[in-house]
C-alpha cells in the first residue's frame, strides 16, 4: 500500500500490524474483544472523517480510504467496527439536527458509544423499502415508540446506539435507539459464514419508548436520505477495505509462491501459479484504481460520487473474492489451516459480496447510470431493478447526497 501523509493512517498500518497475528483468535472465538475496540477508539480510528468540531480528524476520503485498507487486511471485523461506526456518524452529520450532532458525534469518535446500523428484517433484507419495524406516536406528544425485529445487525451483540430504519405514518423514518431502554433485547449470531468476530445480533425492539428529538430528519426521508447516506458511507469503506482482503492475499500467496518447493521444483517456476497470481495482482491493481477514483469524486463533491462508490464496491468485492480464492489454492493446504489469513478472507470475501444483496443488483445499477450518460433518458426497466435497496437507495442518494458526503448493517 502507498498511503496518503496522514499521520492516521501511518496509525492505521501500525495498528494493523500489532494485531495481524490476534485475529485469527477473534474469528475462531467469534468475537472482537471489547479492549481491541478500545484500542481503536484510542488511536483515533472511528469516525476519523468527521471535523474536528465533532471529535473527528476530518480526514480526506481517501485517508479514511487507506485506514479502512490497513484494517481490513488484518481483519474484516476490525474494519466493519471502523464502518458502523462511521456509517451512523456520516447519516448525523448529514441529517441529524444541530442538537443530535452535538449529542452524539462526539461520543461516536471517541468511541465511548458504539454504534449499529438497524436496517435488514426477515422479509427485507436488500430491500429496505420493505421494512415492517413502525414507530408510533405517544400521547403526550413528546415521546415515540418503535417496534420491529431487525436482523444480521453487525455489533448488534454490544452496540450502545442504533440507527433505526422504519416506518412513521406509512412513510419511511429512522430513529435512534439507546440499547440500555426496556423493550430492546438481542440475539447473537454465531457460526455465520464470515465476519465472525463481528458480534453480530438480531435485535428485537418491543415498544421501546424514545424521546421525540431522538427522530431523524422528516418521516418520508429514513430511506432515501438518512438511510442512503450511512449505506453510501459504508459501502466506500467496504471498498476499501476489500482493497486491503486483495493485496494482503496477493502477498500471502506470492510469499508462499517464491519460497515453497515442491519434489525439488520451485512453486513459482509453475506457469498456472504465476497465472493464478498475475491475475490476482492485476485485479487487485484495478480495484485500488478504482477505490482511488471514487475517493477523488467524493472529495471533489462530484455529480456521480454515489455511483462510483458502488463501482468501487463492485469491483473490490470481487477481487477480494477471486485474490483470496486464488491464495488458498496456492497455499494449498496451508490456507486452510484455522490460522490462514488467506482463508478467513476467503469467507470474508463472500460476505462481502452479498452484504448488500447480489452482485447482479449493483451491474444493474451500473448499466443504468451508463446508459443514462448515452441515452440521455431512464432505461426501460432499469429504474424499477434499481429501487432495491440499498443500491436503489443509491440511486436516490446520486440525487439528494451525492455532493456530501457489512450490510448487512
């Protein structure tokens, strides 16, 4: 990696290094110790993009971009604490009312609140449009309570605030809920697939009883604003940190490649190995370009910083996903030993994949947006494709966020 000058991300690249070798144990324990997210919120690494006024280092995308880089190549679970984290703060700063700022970013970036992203239920899960979870007014005109059952909520297990999406009148709202009030209980999540370490929960809120001012933004805005900015947040640090799943395969396997030697033939000197890593480096490179390009439109404050964050994410995923395939096979039985890096990415790298529905969900959107450029006029179909969410929330946010600036949440 080049990282930016930033003193943060040099941070970043230490920080990661010290804990490169305690990972494994977090996957196979199947929880981030709650000292390790200490950790992180001591040496600045949460929320690290908002302005200083909030706490924050107001770090250039792509600076946050490198830090999720780092992160990620040690651990998707340590990464995903940096993007819940950030997600909430990103749809507060944006949406949130001057008090709520001044309430709650602060105590985000210094890490003494941790934070989750309620959005996916059982029946709707890419398609957030869909959510059941109500909020429904009290009688004394000053408070609200919200009822639901949300799913797959990552750092739902110890999560201090959620970041509530659903309905207020019919109309889509999102509010926030401090877990410590009756009526909000959890279900871990173990075994899953990837992000183990990620102490995922299902949460159940049964009319939890929250104070009016705790509403964000107008009900009729949860999705298409206050929802759609903390997915597009996310999904540039998912991007990111897919980046860094990508490179550190690449120099697990080709470490493996130069020294290993197998009936007295160097594993290198075989032509499908270096085709499998020239391919994998190659992707990689284009992934980082393109992770690069949407830090850059997201800085600039672009028309189309949205979907370049959604290219990115697409093509990060997927170099993650063929980088890491492509090292256990080099690796060979080494990548499957509970220890490998290479293959806690390999799961890893799935979930990244799926975290915000099919990949096909995101070349629609893509398609879209290029035909739009060409066409100059919706296409027939894509529009509708589109409004799954969060990508079709994407689609919404090109238009009302796009110049501000796991997931499952």
């Amino acid at each position: 990696m080049s990282p930016p000058g930033s003193p943060l991300v040099a941070e970043a690249a230490r920080f990661a290094a010290e804990m490169r070798d305690r990972a494994a144990g977090w996957d196979r324990e199947g929880r981030l110790p709650q000292a390790v997210r200490k950790e992180v919120a001591a040496a600045g690494l949460l929320a690290a993009d908002l302005p200083e006024e909030y706490g924050g280092s107001g770090l250039t995308p792509a600076e946050l971009g490198e830090i999720c880089a780092h992160l990620g190549s040690v651990c998707s679970a340590l990464r995903g604490l940096v993007t819940v984290q950030g997600m909430v703060a990103a749809a507060l700063r944006r949406w949130g009312t001057k008090q709520q700022r001044a309430r709650w970013l602060p105590r985000l970036a210094s890490g003494e609140l941790t934070a989750g992203l309620a959005a996916t239920e059982e029946a709707a899960g890419s398609a957030l449009a869909g959510v059941a979870t109500s909020i429904e007014d009290v009688a004394d005109g000053e408070h609200v309570t919200v009822s639901g059952h949300k799913k797959w909520i990552t750092f739902g297990q110890v999560a201090d605030l959620l970041l509530v999406l659903a309905q207020h009148g019919g109309r889509p709202a999102a509010v926030l809920v401090e877990t410590d009030r009756d009526g909000v209980s959890r279900e871990p999540v173990d075994g899953q697939l990837g992000m183990r370490a990620a102490r995922i929960a299902h949460v159940r809120l049964e009319e939890v009883r929250v104070p009016r001012g705790n509403l964000v933004a107008p009900a009729g805005l949860g999705l298409s604003h206050v929802a759609a900015a903390a997915l597009d947040h996310g999904r540039f640090t998912v991007a990111w940190g897919c980046v860094g799943m990508a490179e550190a395969c690449v120099e697990d396997a080709a470490a493996h490649a130069a020294g290993r030697r197998q009936q007295g033939v160097a594993l290198a000197d075989h032509q499908s190995v270096r085709a499998l890593l020239a391919r994998a480096a190659v992707e990689t490179a284009g992934a980082r370009e393109l992770a690069l390009r949407a830090a850059e439109f997201r800085a600039s404050g672009a028309t189309g910083a949205v979907t370049e964050t959604i290219v990115a994410k697409y093509a990060a995923a997927a170099a993650a996903a063929s980088a890491s395939s492509s090292a256990v096979q080099i690796l060979g039985s080494a990548g499957c030993e509970p220890g490998s890096r290479a293959g806690r990415h390999f799961r890893d790298a799935k979930i990244m994949e799926i975290i915000e529905g099919a990949q096909q969900v995101a070349e629609l959107h893509i398609a879209e947006q290029l035909l739009r450029r060409h066409a100059g006029r919706a296409v027939p179909g894509g529009q509708a494709a589109a409004q799954a969410a969060p990508r079709g929330t994407a689609q919404t946010s090109e238009r009302t966020s796009g110049q501000a600036p796991e997931v499952r949440s």
